[in-house]
C-alpha cells in the first residue's frame, strides 16, 4: 500500500471510529469560574473543571427553582441530541433512542 493510501485508511477508520467512541460517553455538567453551567461529554470538559464535573442526571443545587430545573433538563436534552447531529444538518435515528426530548421552557 502506497504511504498516501495508508494515511487516508487510517484517517477514515479515525474518523468513523471516533465518533461511536463519543456515542456511548456519559453526559456531564460543569460550572466554569463565572458560574455558567455546561453540559457534554466529559472529553469535552476543559481540564481545569474536571474536577467540577458530574453527571448529567445529579440532583441540582438546593435552591434551585422549578424554572431553572427546567432549563437544566433542556440543556442536558440539547448535549444529548447534539452528539448525534450529521454534518450536512439532520439526527442520526438513535439520537431518539438515546435522548429524552425536551420542549424549550416557556420560563424566565
């Protein structure tokens, strides 16, 4: 096999392999130093919150209003979906398997 055949086999199998690897990750939320709340895959945590991280699913805060639970639940829905979108726009049918969906709330 030529060098320049290897390098584009190798690349598809990274390419298609990767992705299934991200599919079976737990979601996870975060909160940086300005106390903005993120949800993904823990590869996506930046190192210095790692520590931060939970998962998705924990109990909120106490305190946390009814509203704000919602938007929580929206948020971890939307990671969910996001680790099935194709390129081109559109879901991978398994998105719906995998991922609750969740009506944007409607609160403040």
């Amino acid at each position: 096999m030529k060098p320049l055949n290897l390098v584009k086999t190798v690349s598809l199998v990274v390419a298609f392999c990767l992705p299934l690897s991200v599919l079976g990750a737990e979601l996870v939320r975060w909160t940086d130093d300005g106390g903005r709340v993120h949800y993904g895959v823990m590869a996506d945590v930046p190192q210095r919150y790692t520590s931060r991280a939970e998962p998705a699913g924990a109990p909120l805060p106490p305190g946390t209003t009814a509203c704000e639970a919602r938007w929580h639940r929206y948020a971890a829905s939307a990671a969910c979906f996001d680790q099935y979108r194709l390129v081109g726009g559109g879901l991978k049918p398994e998105a719906f398997q995998r991922c609750t969906e969740v009506p944007q709330p409607d609160c403040n």
